[in-house]
C-alpha cells in the first residue's frame, strides 16, 4: 500500500503520522513544493518578532522525525494528478504511482488586483521565503504599510509593532477582523491598536503603489498616499486547486469532499485549507481555512485511508488571536443563528467583551476580547451541543458565568 | 500502571488550597488566577467542584499545536515545552474543557502537568477529595466518559 499526500503543511504531515500510526507496514510519501522541512505558516509572525528560529517553527521538532516514522518527504512541486491511472506527475518530469492520495495542498495568499503589487518591497506573508523577504525590510524606524485587518493581517501586526517599524494599517472594510468579530469588538480593536501608536485605516482601499525616490508611495482611496519600505499584503488566502483543473476531481471553492473526506475520484481524500467539508455550525460545505481543522481534517482522512472508516460530522469554525497583547477569540455562529438569542457584557475602558450566541438553551457561537481564562470552554459547549438550561437564563445576564455554567451542568447543579 | 489525578467533588469544602499550591509551586507565587486547577464555588448548593485537565489520550491541544510544544510523558501526561510554545493559544480554544490556559505573564500557555508524578494539589488537599491513583481503579471512568461524550459529539472519537 502506497499512500502519497500532496502538501507538507500540518493537515499532510498530522496524516502521514497517523497512517503510521495506523497502517506500520505501508509506504507513505509526503511531497511538497517549498525547500524547508514541513513547518507551520503560523508560526511565521513569532519569527518575524524574533522570539523563534526558522526551527521553532517547524511542525516536527524530532529532526529523525520523518526518517524514523518511515515517511519519506521530497520536495518537489506537484504538476498533475490522474485518478485513472492513479497517478501524479511532478513537475520535475517524474510520475508517483499511488494507491490511497491525500490532497493537503493548503492555500496560497490572494494578489488583490491592485497595481505595483509586483514591486520589489511588496510582500504576502504567507511562507517562508515571505518571511525572510519580509525580515530584509522591517527593521527599526521603517515605513512599513499592512494591507489587510483580517486574521492574518492582525496576527502580523504584533509581530512588525515587536519589529519597532512605523506601521499603518489599511483596511479596506469598516472594521478590523471583520469575518472574526462583530462591530464592538473589531472597534475595541482598532482603539487598543491606535492607543498603541498604531495607525489603523479602515474603510480605505490601497489603489495602487508606485516606485518612489525613497522606496515605495502607496496611493489610498482617501486621495493620500503614505511612504514605504515594504508592504505587506494580508488580503486573505485561497485553496490551492489549480493543479487539478482536468483531472476529473469536483471542485468548487476547494476540493468537494463528503462526510468522511473523501473527493469525487475513487482513492483520492482531502484535507485541511483545500479541502471543502462540512461546517458544524452551517451544516454546509466550505473551507475552513485554520489549523484546528487541518489537524481534524488530517486524522479523520488517514483513519478513511487506512481502512478504519471514520465520518467527518463537521468542523467548528474558530480563531483566536493576540493584537499587541490583546487577546480575542471567536467560535462557531458568532454571528447568531436564526431565531436565537443574544447575550453581551463589555466594558469598553478594560477592553473586555464577550457576546455569546445561543440557540433554544445551546450555545452556538460566542467571542470574546480580553478574556482568555477557560475559553475553549465556548467550543465544548458548542460541538456538544449541551442543554444548559436554566444557566441560559443566567448567561443572558451574566455570560462571563460561562465556565462556571458548563461545569455545573455537567455536574448537574442547578443555578440558585 | 498508569496514574492520575482523580477528584471527588463531593468531598471537596471550597478551601482552595489546592489552587495556592499550584500556582506556586508551578508559578512560584500564590495566585489562584495562575492556578492549573480551578475550584468552581457553588456556595449557595454548598457545592464545590475542583476542575483541571484529565490528560485525554488523543489530547485535542496536542493534536492542534502547531510547534510540536506539547508531548505526551510516560505517564501519558500531556506537558508543554515552554522552549517550544510560541504562545499562539490555538491550544487554549481547541481543548473543549478549557483546560489549558494562556499565561499573560510568560506569553506562554500552562496546563496540569501533574508535578512530575508527585502533584502539588494533591497533597494540599486536606479531604483527599483530590487523590492521585492507578486509573484502573473506580473514579477514573467517570473522567473518561466525559471526555469521551465530547468527542463523539465532534465526531471525532476513536477507540481508546
């Protein structure tokens, strides 16, 4: 048996460890296209801040990892793949015979089609090579402009503050983190970050950058332009799914995948940033592009894979993230859900807030600013689905009670 | 044989010991905000429940790190490496229990470690409502089925 996983990332290699796992005597080949052993784009802003290495961030810290778990990993970039004759060809000219394929080929940085993202100085931050290009321009005193307030936008921010560059931040949304939090938090944002030092632009659009006498000159939509050394675009990323246009795999956004992960060709799974699966909260199909899920993704494929049949019932859509020391996390339907109700405590003078989400007496989605104690308490709640009764009641006036609700359902004490 | 911490809240008085025990012999101050072990206090019923990380076998922060920062000991104990941990808390909201916290202090997260195989609370504890045992014996399965209920509510459980 020969199992080949397309993409190093953590959803491949979390599968290749568990198709070890699972299946001692099997062949098990990780191919990937970047030059550095398997490491973790989200530990891509720790190094910009300099606290880690290029080592820390790789995904296996044993360097005998791979060689040990008998997993055999090239480097090499994936052409095309043919499920007739279940094979890929790589772009080195050689073909990879398979018997089970995963699909773990991530995501790449979207180009928004904004001109001069070309120039040198302009940068994704996305992988590696980003981050030394990146590295090259951020020193102390630069002019440095983020395009993008997203998640991976916000994350970078801590890491080029740490840097001492002279930051803004353009956002071409009304507020920060806009697909993570609501209004209140995403303004409690933007004011910490400004309390900070840091300029936050949102509402305005980079309409293209130009080469200037000293570097850069980024042109806004609010007819300014500011100075820069480097840019760094955080527009948000896509599944990468190009390589299979013509190999007969059904694709949409990602690469569609039923319960149990598997694509549309017989033999062939997908996991984690490319793969489109089940959202727990929506009941649909769509790309979750976090490594919470890749790690799901990654073991529930390998156990299909390995012939222990395992479904996939969905996953929670959750992020969490640190902005110069401040702390906020989303998960599930934070949005509220149809027909639900909503419970809010901020205090905008500590930069705390919390809304939870509910549906009948269940949570269904909850985010928090400044509060970090006990918080993956909110995802138990949630995939559980645990009827909390009269401790609704008591979350509507009280959600920061939320630990205390959960552990005392569980234990079946009612609220006095 | 295998060990672990097994709590009875029944026995338990709310006397928080164990959370001053903790937080200084794992954070060398007494600060039950840095505790790895919680005492929820449901004074009115007279219920106390001490609550702390039950080392899940398929640990759902272990599976989520992505730096290799938390390994699972001989004791099958899951501990972080805080050489590894770059502080990026993807652990603390993947863990379902909320057992595995981020500490503003290090810039790192902490979770129950179990002392080495010689926990802190437990010997703090004056009603043995914490006590530390072989997990063949009664008490242990009552953990593991919660643990287990909300893994098959994610749809992830394996066999153990």
């Amino acid at each position: 048996m020969h199992h080949v996983i397309l993409g190093a990332g953590p959803a491949g290699v979390i599968a290749a460890d568990n198709l070890r796992k699972h299946d001692a005597n099997a062949n098990i080949t990780i191919i990937g296209d970047e030059d550095e052993p398997p490491y973790s784009r989200m530990a891509i802003p720790y190094l910009l801040a300099g606290q880690i290495g290029e080592e820390g961030t790789y995904l296996r810290q044993d360097k005998g990892h791979y060689k040990n778990h008998g997993i055999d990993v090239k480097r090499v970039r994936a052409g095309a793949v043919d499920p007739k004759n279940k094979s890929i060809t790589l772009e080195d000219g050689s073909d990879v015979a398979y018997d089970r394929l995963l699909l773990a080929t991530g995501a790449s940085a979207i180009r928004p089609p904004v001109e001069g993202l070309d120039l040198p100085g302009v940068h994704n931050c996305w992988t590696m090579a980003d981050a030394r290009a990146i590295l090259e321009r951020a020193d102390k005193g630069d002019d440095v402009v983020l395009m993008g307030a997203g998640f991976i936008g916000s994350i970078i921010l801590e890491a080029l503050v740490k840097r001492g560059v002279k930051l803004v931040v353009v956002e071409m949304e009304d507020r920060m983190v806009p697909r993570m939090m609501d209004e209140t938090a995403g303004a409690m944002l933007k004011r910490w970050c400004e309390d900070k030092g840091v300029r936050v632009l949102t509402g305005t659009q980079i309409k293209g950058i130009a080469e200037s006498r000293d570097g850069l000159d980024v042109a806004l939509s609010s007819g300014k332009s500011l100075p820069a050394r480097l840019v760094v675009v955080a527009a948000g990323v896509a599944s990468n799914i190009g390589f299979l246009k013509g190999s007969g795999i059904d694709t949409d956004a990602g690469v569609k995948v039923d319960g149990f992960l598997r694509t549309s060709a017989p033999d062939v799974y997908a996991a984690g940033d490319v793969a489109q699966a089940r959202d727990m909260s929506t009941g649909e199909f769509s790309v979750l592009a976090i490594q919470p899920v890749a790690a799901d993704h990654g073991r529930i494929a390998a156990l299909n894979m390995a012939g222990h049949e395992t479904p996939h019932k969905g996953s929670l859509n959750m992020n969490v993230l640190a902005t110069i020391g401040l702390v906020t996390s989303s998960f599930g339907a934070w949005e509220g859900v149809k027909g639900g109700t909503s419970a809010r405590m901020c205090d905008d003078n500590a930069y705390r807030y919390l809304r939870l989400e509910f549906d009948g007496d269940r949570l269904a989605g909850a985010q928090a600013v400044g509060l970090t104690d006990h918080i993956g308490i909110a995802r138990g709640l949630i995939q559980t689905k645990l009827r909390l009764g009269r401790w609704k009641d008591i979350l509507m006036t009280s959600p920061e009670r939320l630990a205390e609700a959960y552990v005392a359902t569980s234990q079946g004490i009612a609220p006095v | 044989m295998q060990m672990a911490l097994v709590i009875d809240p029944g026995k338990c008085t709310g006397c928080k010991q164990c959370e001053l025990a903790c937080s200084y012999v794992k954070e060398g101050e007494f600060n039950p905000a840095k505790s790895r072990i919680r005492v929820f206090d449901f004074h009115q019923d007279a219920r106390f429940v001490p609550y702390t990380c039950t080392q899940c076998d398929d640990a759902w922060c272990q599976k989520a790190c992505p730096v290799d920062a938390i390994t699972t000991n001989e004791w099958g104990v899951k501990e972080v490496h805080d050489d590894l941990c770059v502080g990026c808390k993807v652990c603390t909201i993947a863990c379902p229990f909320g057992t595995i916290n981020f500490n503003a202090s290090t810039g790192k997260v902490m979770k129950c470690d179990e002392c080495g195989g010689d926990p802190a609370c437990v010997k703090a504890c004056p009603t043995e409502a914490i006590v530390y045992m072989d997990v063949e014996q009664a008490g242990f399965d009552k953990m593991r089925a919660w643990a287990a209920k909300t893994d098959a509510a994610a749809g992830t459980a394996t066999a153990h």
